[in-house]
C-alpha cells in the first residue's frame, strides 16, 4: 500500500488567544499540493485568524504550523511570503498611487534596482531584469484580462478588478500556495468566472495549490474539493461538497436553511 502523500500545509494544535478568548482551538488539518481547498464557516469561526497565523502576520499562543514539512509559525511575514506563500485579504490592497503595472513589478524582492549605486555600477544588469519583471507582469495581466488597465491607477478600478490585481501580484512571485480571503466578495458574475477559470488553471493547469475563505456557498461547492469547516475557532469537518451537504454538524453550525434546505428533500 502506497503511503498517503505529505501535505503541501499542515497545522497542529494551533491555538491563538486574544485575552483569554480563544479564536482558534487547537486546529489541526491539513492542504493537500494541487488541490483547491475550500475553508467555510459563521462570522467569527476563526477563518481568517487561521490566515493571518499561516501568513505569519500572528503568532500562535500554542501548537505548530509546517509547510513543505519545515516548521514555518513564528516567522515574520515576509520570510513566509519567500517560502513560497502569497495571500490576499477581504478587503483588496492595492498601492492606489501607481499604475496595475507598477503594483505588479513592484511585489518581486530583491530587484537589483533597489540599490542605488547598481543603477551606476551594473546598468545593463538592472536594465535587463526590469525588463524581463515587465515581460513577466505583462504576461500575468494578459493571463487574467487586466493589460488593457497597465496603465490605469489602481485606485480607479472596480471591485472586481482590485480582486484580480491582488491575484495578479500573487503570481509575480511564483507561489507554490496561495491563500484567498473571500476572492468572491464584491465581484460582478463576469468578473468572477473570470476569476473562477483563473484559479481553476492556476492549480490544474500550472500546479499552484489555493486555500480559500469563501462565504458564497454556489462558488464554495463548484470550486473545492475538499471543504474544510470551522466553528468556534475548531475544524468541524472535512470531506467533498457531496459530503459536507449531507453533515449534520455543518447544517446545525453553519449552513442551516440558509442553503440546503433548498436542496434537501
């Protein structure tokens, strides 16, 4: 019997207490490379909190986080990020002052540009990767139709377009996982199968894994497999869409009549 294979992320027991509230409870699960994981949940289930302690924005009060099966909880976030983890939030931040391309080759670190005497010393050096980083953002916003707005400030585009930036400065760093905070929230439906197809490529098509906080339930059981659940800061559940319908504990905490009912004879 093969053995089953290492997960891409892991967290165990990990516990985060804000003045003796616990908004995540000894959570432990686990995202498997190449897959499209769905995280749901109530309002103040602890999702994003998760997020924030994978990304290392938190530190964890207890209990351990391992990507790639190296303990990552406790490094700062931009030591995660150049692990290979890229994020977006709920709420989109783009630098609203610089053009879509400008946030793009902005996001890669250690550009030789960043050193003022290598404009002097390695000119062609630095000539040569800004433009091989502008070959790369422009092949990015080809990729999710946003090279007709290179030139448009970020600020001026709607909410959808701001979701697709977010995505877009992702990619500029090659991650091996992305983690999306409510991509659907805001989004026109044009927009969103336009995002859908993105990430749906993204992962089946260039390998990239995505763990996603989503709270429209339609865009939750077209696009994952699997579907984790948390309620109260604790993973209730896990399994297919099929599965996560059917469980009694995922209808009381959560999904109620709100959604199944509809469907449920």
């Amino acid at each position: 019997m093969n053995a089953a294979p290492a997960p891409l992320l892991e967290t165990r027991d990990l516990t985060r207490s804000f003045d003796g509230l616990r908004a995540v409870n000894r959570c432990t699960l686990q995202v498997q490379r190449g897959t499209i994981t769905g995280l749901i949940g109530p309002n103040g289930a602890g999702k994003t909190t998760l997020f924030n302690l994978i990304t290392g924005f938190l530190r964890p009060t207890s209990g351990a986080i391992y990507f790639k099966g190296e303990r990552i909880d406790g490094l700062p976030p931009h030591r995660v990020f150049r692990r290979g983890i890229a994020r977006t939030f709920q709420i989109p931040r783009p630098l609203g002052g610089m053009t879509v391309l400008e946030n793009l080759m902005l996001v890669p670190p250690g550009q030789k540009g960043e050193v003022i005497w290598n404009v002097w010393l390695l000119p062609g050096q630095v000539a040569r990767q800004e433009e091989e980083l502008f070959d790369k953002a422009m092949a990015v916003l080809d990729f999710l139709d946003l090279a007709h707005l290179r030139d448009e400030y970020a600020a001026n585009l709607s909410a959808g377009q701001k979701k697709l930036l977010e995505l877009a400065r992702t990619l500029m760093c090659d991650p091996e996982l992305v983690l999306l905070d409510e991509p659907g929230a805001g989004v026109n439906p044009a927009l969103m199968r336009r995002l859908v197809a993105a990430i749906q490529e993204l992962c089946y098509g260039r390998g990239i894994t995505f763990f996603i906080i989503e709270h429209d339930m339609d865009l939750v059981m077209r696009l994952c497999n699997p579907i984790i659940v948390m309620s109260s800061g604790e993973k209730i559940a896990e399994g297919t869409p099929e599965q996560i319908r059917a469980d009694e504990r995922v209808l009381e905490a959560y999904l109620g009549g709100q959604y199944y009912h509809q469907e449920r004879p």
